[in-house]
C-alpha cells in the first residue's frame, strides 16, 4: 500500500514538474529558453514534456516555423500550470495581489527605449519586487511575426503579426537637432531646403529594417551623411561632438540641454512604440506588473 502510494506521489510530482514546463515553454515559444528560465538542460525539457504528454494522452505542443504553438489539450493544461502558480505565489507573499512577484522576465526593445525608459523602471520594478530577474535585450528591429525567446518585446510602429498580442506603449516624434558650436561654424538652416547643405546623424539606411525608421527621412532634401550607425545612442554622442544635425527621438534629446532643436516648428516624425508578446506570455503576472511598469 505504502509502494502504490509512493508511485501516486511521484506521478504527480512529475504532472506538476511538467505542467511548470509546460507554462515556460509555451510562453518563451523555445525549448532553450525554457531551459534556462528553469535552470535545466534541453534535454530536461523535452524529456518532462514527453512524460506530461503520456500521462495527458495525447500531444501539448505542436512544432510551428517560429517554434512551438500549444495545442488544444496543451490550454487546459496551461490553464492549470497557471492556477498552480498563482496559488503557489500567493503562498510566498501571503496575498492574492502582486506583491511578491519572482522568477524572470526576459524584455526586448530598442536600445533608446532601453537606457532612458527601461532601465529606471525595471529598477523600480525590481525594488519592489526583490525575487524578479529582468533580462533586458536591446536591438532596434521590426516587430517579428513568431516571437521567441522574450517574454514581452518593445518595438517602434505598430505591428503586424500573428500569435500574439500588440498594445501601445508610449508615442514620441523625431525631431532634428544641434549643437550650437555646430549651428555657429555651418549656420541654421532657415528652411527645410536648407538642409541639404548639412549632414544627417541617422541610422545606416542599408540595414535599417524598420519601416517607421526608414521614413522619417521622406519629407527631407538628400543630406550628405554624417556618422551613420545602427545605435540612436551613437547618433546623439555624434551630434553633440558637433559632426552634424541628428535625428533624434526627442524624450532622449529634450533631457541635454547641449542640443538645439531645429526647424523645431517646420519638421517632426510621429513615432511609437509597441508592446508585443504571446498570449500565454502575457498572462504571467510578472509580465503583466513589467508592461505596467514601463507604460508608467
């Protein structure tokens, strides 16, 4: 009797085992991912997923070309793995709130939006909750259509994609500016067509791959290039060490005092950026309380 009831223990201390896996891939999109959310090996997760299915009966996760889509019998157990970790959460911090709040959250975004947005809040996010880990991942890049490996991702314009969910984070405008040392030695432009007597501090145009980007230059005459890089930050140091004009975000250029706005009344590009993630991903409260954090 003692042996049978050893074996129902291990069972369900193997359901739950998957179940938590279960929860990590289906809202990370991969198994390597999973994996280090859990402190395992590929190999683990796949081996308690299999285990899972067997004791389910049937499949949890099917593979797709942007990594693996849970199935219909998948959502019932996710809907399980997530009621387990609520109550397991609520035990650690003695409430049903989100105070407490622990593991890792892994953000995406692009590098502007990470040093002058993400950074400050995910400290404040963290000081409040001490046992949540934030992986913050900086590229500027268009809003990809399988999201993998990030639980939530910042991208600039609002996208187009399938499997998961889009919400508006925060608009801001590009905007050109200088520095005066700049604008003594080459003079201000009076007018949008004066510009082409000045060089532009802007992405590199051959790989720049976000549409929103790419246009902000529709509306200005063909300036010689000055520093081109694939980093905003780069644009900024460039244009304050007075290489020439910068198109900035202006939340990131409006905080130093050194730049100049130009044709401040004549030329601004409406931008915003995007939260982006998989469902599942956007049911965990950790991720809900990081999307609050940085909307703040």
């Amino acid at each position: 009797m003692g042996h049978t009831a050893g074996m129902d223990e291990r069972t369900a201390d193997h359901r739950l085992i998957g179940l938590m896996t279960l929860l990590a891939v289906a809202r990370l999109g991969r198994f390597t991912a999973a994996a280090e959310s859990l402190g395992v090996n590929h190999s683990t997760v796949s081996r308690r997923l299999d285990a899972l299915e067997r004791v389910l009966g049937g499949r949890v996760l099917d593979r797709s070309a942007g990594g693996w889509e849970v199935t219909a019998l998948g959502h019932q157990a996710l809907s399980a793995a997530e009621r387990i970790e609520e109550a397991l959460t609520s035990l650690d911090d003695g409430s049903s709130g989100t105070a407490g709040l622990s593991g890792t959250v892994r953000l995406g975004c692009p590098d502007a939006f990470a040093v002058h947005i993400a950074a400050p809040a995910l400290g404040r996010l963290q000081a409040a909750h001490p046992g949540l880990a934030v992986e913050l991942i900086s590229a500027t890049q268009r809003a990809r259509q399988h999201r993998t490996g990030l639980d939530l991702e910042i991208v600039v314009g609002r996208p187009e994609i399938h499997r998961a969910t889009a919400a508006h984070v925060k608009d801001y405008a590009l905007r050109l500016y200088a520095t005066q040392e700049y604008l003594n030695r080459h003079g201000e432009p009076a007018t949008i067509a004066e510009l082409e007597n000045h060089r532009l501090n802007y992405y590199v145009e051959s790989v720049l791959t976000v549409d929103d980007l790419d246009r902000a230059t529709e509306s200005l005459p063909r300036m010689r290039r000055g520093v081109a890089s694939t980093n905003v930050l780069a644009h900024v140091t460039t244009t304050l060490a007075s290489t020439g004009i910068g198109l900035l975000p202006d939340f990131l250029a409006s905080e130093d005092d050194r730049l100049i706005p130009v044709l401040e009344d004549a030329f601004a590009h409406p931008v915003a950026y995007w939260a982006v993630g998989r469902e599942e991903a956007l049911r965990n409260p950790a991720v809900q309380a990081l999307y609050a954090a940085l909307r703040h």
